[in-house]
C-alpha cells in the first residue's frame, strides 16, 4: 500500500475533550473519526487493527472449539420480556420507538444476545447427545450509556464477540469455562496486551461465577485490587480482604466505657466530627440509612412494607453498595425486594429524631427491619457516632453492647470496599493494590438463568427434560484496540505490537525526487508485499522529519529508511518502533529477508 493512495488524516493537534492516551492517539494518528457522542467510525487505517483483533479472536475461538453464527441486531422486544430483562436493562436496551401499534414499538437494538442464542438452542438442541454446544459471533451491539467516554473504550455502537456454551450439568459447564478462560489468555496475550483476570460481580446479566480480563491502566473506569504475591485479584465491586476478629480494631480490648453526649453543632461529616472529637475516623461509626419497600408474607397475605435498612461501617471505609446490596437480599429472603435507595432526609429525621449527620446505631436496630455491621464495626470498643440528636454525638459507643450482634435483625457481614494495603483473602498475607483498570472481556456461568426463564430444555440421559447449563463470554474488539495503545505507546505516539498492527513495516523513501530512492523504496515495498508482509509504503513528497514523526504516530513496528546517503553506500536502515536508537543496515537485495527475520523472531516470541 502507498501512502499516496491510502487514506491516513494524521493530526498534530491534540484534540480538545480527549485525555486517554488511546483517544488522543487514535484521533491523532487518523484510525477513527467521532461522529456524534459515543460514535465513531473507523477510517481505513483503524480499521485494519479492528480487523486483525478480528482475526485472532475468530482463531482463537475456532480453535476452542466454538461455531460461529450471526445472529440479528434488531430484536423483538417479546423475547426480553420472556427473561424478564427489559427493567433489569433500563435505558440501556435502546428501543425503536415508534407511533403506537407500529412493529418498531417492539422492536430492540440488541445490547447482548443470551434471548436470542437462547432461543436457538431451544429449537435445535433437544438430546444430551448434542451437548456442550459454544456458538457464537463477532457482532455489533447497541447501548445506551449514559455517559460514552474514552473515545473507544466506551461507546454507544461497538463490537463484541460474544459467546454462550450449552451443557448438560455442572461439570460440563465448568470445563466449557475453563476452556473459554484459556482461550481468553490466549487471545490478549496475542493481542500484547498485559492482562489480568479478576473475579467480578456478575451484575445484570446474572450467575454467580465470573471472570473480568483487566487491562491495568490509569484510563480504566474499573478499578481492581490485586495481591502483591499474585494469589488473588478481583474488582473492587466484589473484592474482600482478610479479617481477623482481634487485629482490627486497635481499642478493641480496652474495657468499654458508659455511653457519652458530647455536643458537636453543626458537625455532620465524618472529618468535621474528627476535629471537633479529636479522633481518626477509624474510630467512627458510619450510620448508612437506606429505604426498604418491600412485598412481605403477613399471616399468608402479601402486603406491601416501607421500612429501613440500616449499614454500619468505620468512619474510615466506603460502603460497597454491590456487596451489601447482596448482603440485604439474602437477608430478606422471605420478602420481595421491590426498592432499596439511600434514604430521604425526611425518612432519616423520622427514623432517628435527627437531622442528617447526626445518626447512631444505639437503640435503633429494634426500630429497623435490618442492622448490617461490617465485620470492623463488630469489634469496636468505645467508637464515636451520631447521638440520634441533632447536634450531638456519643463517644464509647461498643458492639454488642450498644447495638446487637446477633439476633433476627442484626447481620456481621463484609459490606465495605477493599483498601490499599488490605490483606488478601487468602491469607498469605501479601497487601492488597488497588489499581485501575480497562475490562476488554468477561466470562460468566450463568447457570439455568435463561433456559429457566425461556423454557430451553433437553432431554437427559434419563429421558427427562431439563434446562440447559449456559455459559456466556464477551470480548469488546474497540477495547481491545485502545487499551492495547494504552499499554504500548511513548511521548510520539503508538508502538503497535505486531500482531495487530496495521501495517507491520514501514518503507520510507526519504527522498522520493530522486529516481535511485524512489526506486528501490517501491522494489523493497513490493518485494515484502509479495513475500506477504503488510507493508506500507511512504512516497510522499515531504520532509524528512515530518514522515518521521508520523511514522512515530502511527506506531508501525518495523521501519525500513531509504535514504540518498545511505544508499549511496549500498545501504537501507531498519529500525523497529520500540527500540529506536538501534539501527540495523543491510543492503536493499538482503533487506526483505533480514525483515522477514525480525518478523519470525517476534512471531516466536509471542
Ligand atoms: P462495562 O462494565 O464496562 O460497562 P459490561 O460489564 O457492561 O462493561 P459486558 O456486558 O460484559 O460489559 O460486555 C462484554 C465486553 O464488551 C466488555 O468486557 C467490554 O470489553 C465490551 N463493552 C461493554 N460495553 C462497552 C461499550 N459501551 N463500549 C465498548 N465496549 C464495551
Ligand atoms: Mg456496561
């Protein structure tokens, strides 16, 4: 390909509105221009990485042992509603939309495709013979975030590969699992990306296994502790740290002392209160009040209750609404949990008698339909909290004593976010990091959630129906992409790894006016293109340092210079992107095969 005929609107402006460096970069280097928030197209340039993403991830997906289909975009609304998943998406599934009666009213941009694979399975797969069956797709998806950003790494319109396994049990479901996990290793590290996987929430696509595959860099939106000694990583929506019941509180076994009031007007926030007690706010209790409305069981009738919800943590930990919202669900088993939002100021002041700021766990687990105590709070000995009066606090405040820890209300549990330097769960004793991170992929077992909800059965080795065992697997391609020039790139630009690059050489005829330059830059260009190496060729009439800089932008790997000079001695420069100080010469009849070299050197390495 020549530069000349090819379509590279490289910038060296920096965009306004853009800080990742892999927006920056792709705006910059001509791979994608921005149609409208959260939409972007891929100009021809970008879209050659796309395509080679494309191309390992179908490989590697082959080689797992997964069919390929295509499945539709546009969706019939019905088949949500058989998952019940139009609510559990909200404004994500994107309608149609339309005059009443219209088809387009039920009609759906798919964000993801579980009902409909589901609904294939459902129709072909009828015999345990059949199974496990993977199928899946390279496909575009449609959501609608609230908030596109990055430029790539989060849009409205992108490209996933998705993937679902159908199996006949447990077992079955795990090993479809592990094989889709591998193949996930396989394709980031294909793809140079330095990944790790984590355990994640599951969120609304449900099960209760799940694998995130984290790209650790500081455009993440995800941020995820990993253990210093490596035996445990998970996003912070889930990750828990060690606990041991006699280290964590430092007063812990100091004798308590009777409950005091210390006034403290017009101090509601934690560090405010710190100033005026004289504490730290690990010595503070946080009293987090959340509405309940509930569907409860009274004496066989259904009614509908408001009550609250009530967490306790230290002053100095972050409630984890993911965990404790887990938490509070399988505390209220019994009951169908219809809202559970922080409360109102009105609802506070009702619960407590005081004003927002001033709340405490004394004497309010009776008035409240749960008390969740974070396990640090369980062991706190003469804490400080709000006094359930407006303008005071009460200092001496002890588990167990001032609020119960046991009891039909009162539930010990992990409901805070991990912290740098937490321990891992394992107990090795290695500190927990917290880093940001970018998720390219994720891996779930789902379990029977779909196949229940749309009645997709088979028949077992009994001769009996039963619902699939489903697994389903995404990889975003754009992410890969942008976090890939996250992770490989400098002050100049993108360093491509050369799986994905879009070119992997870059001739440049440094003097193309001069008929022995032009010359042999079009024969190495040629000769390498034949030789089936993706070659791009710059015969621009323009400076020197001008191609340079671009060549630096647009990252190719590998760089052959043919200039005056140095041919006049019989020789051309070959360069690779990441090691620029180091030159190779060779002359122009032994150039394409000491390229080709470099190209199987880094092929092995890989
Ligand atoms: P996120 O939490 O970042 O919104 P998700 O959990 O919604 O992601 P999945 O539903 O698991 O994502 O989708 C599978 C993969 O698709 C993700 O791992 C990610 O790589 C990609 N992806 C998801 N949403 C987007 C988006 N809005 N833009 C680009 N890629 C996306
Ligand atoms: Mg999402």
């Amino acid at each position: 390909m020549r530069w000349t005929q090819f379509l590279v609107p490289t910038t060296k402006e920096t965009p306004k509105d853009a800080t990742a460096a892999s927006h920056v970069l792709m705006l910059r280097a001509g791979l994608i221009r921005q149609l409208a928030a959260g939409l972007y197209s891929y100009l021809p340039l970008g879209y050659r990485v796309l395509r080679k993403v494309e191309a390992i991830v179908r490989e590697e997906m082959s080689r797992a042992g997964a069919l390929e289909l295509h499945m539709p975009v546009l969706q019939p609304l019905s088949i949500w509603e058989e998952t019940g998943r139009t609510a559990a998406m909200g404004d994500v599934l994107l309608r149609l939309g339309g005059p009443a009666g219209d088809w387009r009213t039920q009609t759906v941009l798919g964000p993801t495709h579980e009902e409909v694979v589901t609904e294939i399975a459902r129709a072909y797969l009828s015999s345990y013979k059949q199974l496990p069956v993977n199928l899946f797709q390279i496909q575009t998806k449609f959501r609608g975030e609230a908030r596109p950003k990055s430029g790539v790494l989060r849009t409205r319109e992108f490209l996933m590969k998705d993937a679902y396994s159908f199996d006949a049990d447990k077992a079955g479901l795990d090993a479809s699992y592990q094989v889709m996990y591998d193949a996930y290793c396989r394709i980031f590290s294909r793809c140079g990306l330095p990944y790790v996987a984590v355990e994640a929430d599951s969120g609304a696509i449900g099960g209760d296994v799940s694998h995130e595959f984290m790209v650790l860099t500081d455009a993440g939106e995800d941020t995820v502790a990993v253990s210093e000694s490596g035996d445990y990583a998970a996003n912070t929506e889930r990750a828990t740290s060690w606990y041991s019941s006699c280290s964590e509180s430092a007063d812990s076994n100091a004798a308590p002392q009777p409950l005091t009031q210390i006034h403290t007007p017009g101090a509601g926030k934690v560090d405010d209160v710190c100033a005026v007690l004289g504490t730290t706010p690990a010595r503070m209790i946080k009293t987090l009040i959340f509405d309940l409305h509930s569907l409860r069981d009274s004496g066989g009738k259904e009614i509908e209750w408001r009550g609250w919800v009530v967490a306790l943590v230290r002053g100095d930990h972050e409630l984890n609404e993911v965990k404790f919202r887990k938490v509070v669900k399988t505390a209220l088993a019994d009951e169908l949990i219809l809202g559970l939002e922080m409360a109102t100021p009105e609802s506070i002041e009702k619960l407590t008698d005081a004003k927002v700021g001033f709340a405490g766990p004394q004497n309010l687990a009776e008035r409240v339909d749960k008390l969740i105590i974070d396990r640090d709070v369980s062991v706190m000995t003469n804490a400080y909290s709000g006094a359930n009066r407006t303008d005071y606090h009460v200092g001496g405040v002890t588990a167990g004593r001032d609020f119960p820890l046991d009891g039909d209300k009162a539930v010990i549990a992990d409901i805070r976010t991990v912290v740098d330097g937490d321990l891992s769960p394992t107990g090795s004793g290695a500190a927990l990091r917290l880093k940001t991170a970018i998720e390219v992929g994720h891996v779930f077992k789902l379990g029977t959630k779909y196949s229940e909800a749309m009645k997709a059965q088979f028949l077992n080795r009994d001769g009996k129906p039963q619902p699939f065992i489903m697994g389903c697997y995404g990889i975003g391609l754009n992410r890969i992409v942008a976090a890939a020039i996250e992770a490989n790139h400098d002050a100049n630009g993108i360093i491509w790894p050369l799986t994905i690059a879009p070119f992997e050489v870059l001739v440049i005829s440094l003097d193309p006016r001069d008929e022995h330059v032009a010359r042999t830059a079009a024969e190495l260009h040629d000769q390498l293109a034949a030789a089936g190496v993706d070659v791009l060729l710059d015969d621009r009439d323009e400076r020197a340092g001008f191609k340079f800089k671009d060549a630096d932008l647009i990252g190719v790997p590998i760089r052959v210079v043919v200039g005056k000079k140095s041919l006049a001695e019989g020789q051309v420069e070959i360069t690779l992107r990441r090691t620029p100080g180091e030159k190779q010469l060779a002359s122009p009849a032994s150039a394409v095969e000491a390229v080709r070299d470099l190209i199987r050197n880094a092929g092995s390495g890989a």
